[in-house]
C-alpha cells in the first residue's frame, strides 16, 4: 500500500486475507492513514475487494 506500483497477486491475496480486518485498522490511529490512503484504495480497487463498510 505503500508504492504506487500495482499489487502483485500474492499482494492481492494477502489483502483478501486481511478484509475481515480492515475495521480494526481504520479504527487504529496508528494505521488509519496507511488504510485510507489513496495508494491503499487503488490496490483494493485493482485487487477487486472493495472496502468494508465499518
């Protein structure tokens, strides 16, 4: 989420793994920026597994 490049993948995999727990990481102060920002929504949009709805 960090590099404007597209996910591989084994990124986009490893972002479906953590979709039950993006809410967690929204609601974190430490990791709200990383999860909102607009490299993170791009490789969700690439990866096809849209933001829950917390």
């Amino acid at each position: 989420m960090t590099s404007p490049r597209p996910p591989t993948p084994m990124c986009c995999s490893k972002l479906r793994d953590q979709k039950p727990c993006l809410c967690q990481y929204v609601k974190n102060h430490h990791l709200q920026k990383l999860v909102n920002s607009p490299n993170a929504k791009k490789a969700a949009r690439i990866c096809r597994s849209p933001f829950p709805k917390c």
